[in-house]
C-alpha cells in the first residue's frame, strides 16, 4: 500500500527514509531513523516494532541484515510485512513477504533499499532505485524525494495518493540527538502529496539557512558598516528570501542588521519591503531593544519606520 526508500549516503554518512502511500499520516508508521545507527521502513501490513526494534538491534552492533533476520524469525505475521533497513555502514536489507498484495517488490543497490506494495506496476522499485541512482548531484535529501517521484510517474500506489514523509538524521550519534535528526518533514493528508513535500523541504532548507546567519551572534554584535560579516548575511538574507516569498521575514532582518550598522537610509527601504506583505513587522523593531538587538535610540527607530 505503500512505497518508500532507506538509505546512506556515502558521502556525508547521512541515513534517511522516505515514503509515500495511500494512507493517512503514512510518517506516522513507516519512517524511523536513528543518527548514527540506521533508517528502517515498515509498511504493507506494518508491524511497527520493526522500527525501533530494528534500531535498537542495530545500535547494538548488528547490520541490517542481521537485525531484519532477527526480527523476521519470530513474526507469524511475515508473509504480510515489507521492510527496508539500512545501518550506518550502508549494508541494507529487504524483505517483501510473499502475501503482500500485487504489485510488490523491493530492489537494492549501494546502501540504499527501496521496496513498494499495491501499485499498479512492478516496474516501480526498479524506476525507484534507477532514478536515485541517476540523482547522484542532488542534495541527499533531494535524492529520497527524486526516487519517491520515479514510482509516481510508474503509476504509484494503485488506490492513488494521500500523505507522504522524510526523516534524515546524521551519521553521528551524540549527547545531543535533538541537534542529529536533520530533517523530520510529515505530510500527513494532501491531494498531491510528494509536490507538497518537496515544498516543505525546500523551506525547510531556506530556514536552515537563515537560521545558521545568525548562530554566530550576529544579531547581539557591534555591526560596522563595511563589516564582511555583515555583508555575508545580507547576501544570504537576499537568496533566502527568493525561496521564502512572499513571507518577508529574511527582508526585515537585513533591515535590522542594516539599522544596527548605521545604514539608516538601506534598512528603512528594506522595512517598508517586508511591511508591504505584513505591515507588522514595523511593531516589531520596539520589541528588539530590550534584548539588546537594537538601541534604545527612540528617535531612531522611528526614523526607520517612516
């Protein structure tokens, strides 16, 4: 009912899983990752304990291929089960149970899996894995969402489509796991719902980014005018703003970065930009002082929202 893909990618040590299916809030049951460890996908008649069971075999030392046994061997239920693993050394397992409705199928490549059930082809996985092949340039991320694409255009899911998701984590495991799962995306009931994912995931990227201008502490810095720094995140500000349109927000920050280095005349234009979508934006410069990003200059800041 269902087709998706695990995989590592060989360059960065990324796992990730991603899937679409005729069923709502299909992220709900089939994707599980762990940084450092694994990715899993279980689906067709899905028992979730796969998921973490199989991560947990594999955070223990098993390969995927041994987890997936393990797990296998005592399910009476696995002529009904489809499951894609992948651990943090890139050897992969599948197991499509011979119950599983038609079409089904997995195929499985250089640490990747990819498997389906109910479609209305079986030339799906092969596309799947053909496809993620031929992605090799694209972002690992864009490479899950370019084979969940191939299947579509083979027919997909035989019932047609309803939710979709992508988990990524690093190849890292840490104290901190919150900092490893680098995407977690859940499109959970949406008409078309691999376009609506890529949307959430080229937003996802853009927020990234923008978040990332301003871990440095730019914002709570002494800014000059000619600062390289400044001129860094003003340039990224603008290439995330591309992305983000017509939500204002990046434009507002280069005012209030420009504000900060004295260029009134830039960020008042910049200001009256990000008002035209949410003339709010205006209101928030008071709140900015008492956290130190801007003076306490009051002349100033209303200068600025003229």
């Amino acid at each position: 009912m269902t087709y998706s893909i695990v995989a590592r990618d060989p360059s960065s040590g990324w796992l990730g899983v991603a899937v679409q299916s005729h069923y709502f809030g299909t992220g709900r049951v089939v994707t599980w990752a762990e940084a450092g460890v694994g990715a899993v996908a279980t689906q067709s008649v899905p028992e979730l304990g796969y998921g973490p069971r199989g991560l947990e075999r594999m955070r223990s030392g098993r390969s995927a291929p041994e987890a997936l046994a393990s797990l296998l061997e005592s399910d009476s239920q696995r002529a009904l089960r489809q499951v894609g693993m992948v651990d943090a050394r890139g050897n992969v397992a599948a197991h499509t149970g011979d119950r599983c409705i038609a079409e089904a199928g997995h195929a499985t490549g250089a640490q990747v899996s990819v498997q389906a059930n109910l479609m209305e082809r079986s030339t799906v996985w092969g596309a799947m894995l053909g496809a993620y092949a031929l992605a090799s340039r694209e972002s690992f991320p864009h490479r899950l969402l370019t084979a969940l694409d191939a299947a579509e255009h083979e027919g997909g899911d035989l019932r047609g489509r309803q939710s979709a998701a992508m988990v990524v984590v690093s190849a890292t495991r840490s104290d901190e796991p919150w900092r490893e799962r680098l995407v977690d995306l859940r499109v959970d009931d949406h008409p078309d719902p691999l376009r609506e994912l890529r949307r959430l995931l080229d937003l996802h990227v853009a927020f990234e980014r923008l978040a990332r201008i301003f871990v440095g502490g730019i914002l709570f810095a002494p800014l000059s005018a000619e600062s390289p720094a400044l001129a860094h995140a003003l340039d990224e500000l603008e290439a995330t703003q591309a992305v983000l349109e017509p939500n204002r927000e990046p434009t507002f920050w280069q005012a209030v970065l420009l504000a900060k280095a004295g260029r009134d005349a830039q960020a008042r234009a910049k200001l009256a930009r990000a008002c035209e979508t949410n003339s709010r934006w205006s209101a928030l410069l008071e709140r900015l002082v008492p956290s130190g990003i801007l003076p306490s200059d009051a002349p100033r800041r209303r200068d600025l929202r003229r």
